[in-house]
C-alpha cells in the first residue's frame, strides 16, 4: 500500500495556507496568467505571492506543485519559461506540465527540477507515461478520470513513475486538454489561455416567465426555473434542446462531483501515490472542510482503522455525486 500523498487545491495565498493548515501534504497554484488552466480574475499568485507561499508550506512541513499545465501558442513561449525560472528560484517541489516542449526546456534548463505531467497530457496507456518518462523524466502522471480501479493496478504495474488520481470535485469526463468547446463559443481556449468560460462572456439574464438562462458568449447553455439555483455556464454541462429532447437534456455531462472516499482503500492498494482534490476556484471554508475530512481518512487508514467519512454532499456541484468511471464504466 502506498502513502498516499494528499494534493489540495491552492487558487488563492489564502486558500494556501487554508489548505496547508487543514493538513494537506502539498498544494498546487499557478500564477496569474495564461500558463495554468485556472486563468481566472481573482484567482493564482504573483511572483511574490508564490514565494511566500512556498516558504510558508515548507515551513509546515507541506510541499508546493506549480501547475504549467497549459500549451503555449506560437510565438508567445517566452511566457511559460519566465514561469518556469520563477518556479525554480523560489524552490518549488515539482512542476506540473502538459506540454512537451515545456517538459523539454525545463528538463534541460533546470535538470533537478521534478517534473508531474499533467491529466491535461490525456497519457492513460502505459505506452505514452513510459514516453513522459523516458524523454522529459516524469516523476508523476496524472491520470485522467476515465479508467477503473482495475485498470489503474495493471498500469501500475507497467510504468516507472508515480501515479495520482483525482478523488474529489469536478467529474471531468471531457478528453482532458482536447476541449476546444469555450475557444469554439468565445474565441479564448482552455487549453492554451487557460480559461474555461471566461468571466467577460457570462451572462446571467432573467426571463419574463421568472426563469433564468445562462449564456456563453452568443450561447444559451441552460435555463433555469425560478425555484432552481443556476450554475456556472459551462458549454459541457449546459442543457440543450434537441428534436428528441425538446425540454433540454445534458448532451455531455450533468453536473455532479466526484467523490470517491469510499474508493480510498482500493486506489491504495492498486498503487496510487497521490490523491488529488479539485477546486483552485473554490472558497476557503470548501478547501477546509474537505481537506480535513480526507485528511482524517487518509490518516485512519493508513492506521489500519476504518475511516469515517464525512458528509460531503453539500459541497459537490449540483449536490450530487459519482464514482465515476473508477468504480465502473456505465456511470451514465
């Protein structure tokens, strides 16, 4: 069984030290720009931020991961290697990356930096990891959240790196780092500028029948009637109407949470080393709360006790929540 590091979500210096005090064993954060895919207003780190963040985690005895886990368009790479030296120089523990040619220039131009390689590499078959590793020495893969727990033990068994898997928050089951859906509505991309659903193309409005539509850019992506509670507009998670589902359906994912705290002893046992918590864009009181009760869970069984687990409901997205492809693969 491995020891199962616990990865918590940082958007914010705030959330950081929320994060590190709740009993995280490390953090990850991005700066404010486009080399991280929460490239949201009011979210990430300055250049001084990040270094007192770091210092303040290692003094907790608590690591820091920096997520450059966007691809750099043509011409604009300087960006992602200014991020890169910032991250080295203030002695974060590893580097989150996507892109290959990031991997690369990290790899050569600070060659004891410890690199992860993103879920947004999409990397599931033993073949692609082996080829991280080889070429760029990844330490880590993120695995994306499509395979089993069976699945996961047999790749384990195959590469020659860590592994760590999403436990908590957003289900995202689109291919990671393929969405081209937001660049498709408005013009930004995911992928590249880090941002899905920029703010500036949001817009809630009230209809006469009292009920609220959320749009993207020129897109309706839900409505609402007015006793429901409308959620962030995301192309994925929109309803839309269709000849056969005249009354709006979800074409590509319902919104609902992952959790998987019940799957904890499993994902251990099948050679995980890491279990990561979604949600940079989250609240401090959501990064204390769960933080905490995965936290205890971790810790009592690693004990060999049988972990309480807390009620976490209240917290997941539409207060719904799934196992997802992990405990099988006919989740819809």
């Amino acid at each position: 069984m491995t020891t199962a590091e616990l990865v918590c979500p940082a958007g914010t210096p705030a959330a950081l030290r929320t994060a590190v005090d709740a009993g995280a064993d490390a953090v990850y954060c991005g700066f404010q720009n486009a080399t991280n895919a929460r490239n949201f207003p009011g979210l990430n780190f300055t250049p001084d931020e990040m270094a007192e963040g770091v210092a303040y985690a290692h003094r907790k005895g608590a690591k820091v991961l920096l997520a450059l886990n966007t691809f750099p368009p043509a011409g604009k790479f300087g960006l992602w290697q200014e991020a890169a030296d910032l991250g080295a120089k203030y002695g974060v523990d590893a580097m989150i990356v996507a892109d290959m040619g990031v991997a690369d220039w990290i790899r050569r131009t600070h060659p004891g930096q410890r690199l992860h390689l993103s879920v947004q590499a999409a990397a599931s078959s033993p073949e692609a990891i082996r080829y991280y590793v080889e070429a760029f020495d990844i330490k880590r893969v993120v695995l994306p959240r499509i395979l089993t727990v069976p699945e996961i033990r047999a790749l384990a068994a195959e590469i020659p790196c860590e592994i760590e898997t999403f436990i908590f928050g957003n289900h995202g089951l689109m291919v990671e780092g393929r969405c081209s859906l937001t660049n498709y509505a408005t013009g930004l991309s995911t992928n590249m500028d880090g941002v899905c659903s920029p703010a500036n193309d949001v817009e809630y409005r009230r209809e006469a029948d009292g009920s609220m539509s959320t749009r993207l850019g020129a897109f309706t992506i839900d409505r609402f009637a007015p006793d429901e509670t409308a959620g962030y507009p995301t192309i994925c998670k929109g309803r839309y109407r269709a000849p056969c589902q005249p009354d709006g359906y979800y074409a590509f994912e319902e919104p609902i949470s992952l959790n998987l705290s019940r799957l904890l002893p499993d994902l251990m046992a099948a050679g995980v080393h890491a279990f990561k918590i979604e949600g940079r864009q989250r609240s401090r009181a959501y990064v204390r709360q769960v933080v905490a009760a995965f936290r205890a869970a971790v810790d009592a069984i690693r004990a060999g006790r049988e972990p309480e687990l807390a009620n976490l409901l209240a917290l997941t997205e539409g207060q719904k929540e799934t196992q997802g492809a992990f405990k099988t693969k006919t989740w819809r």
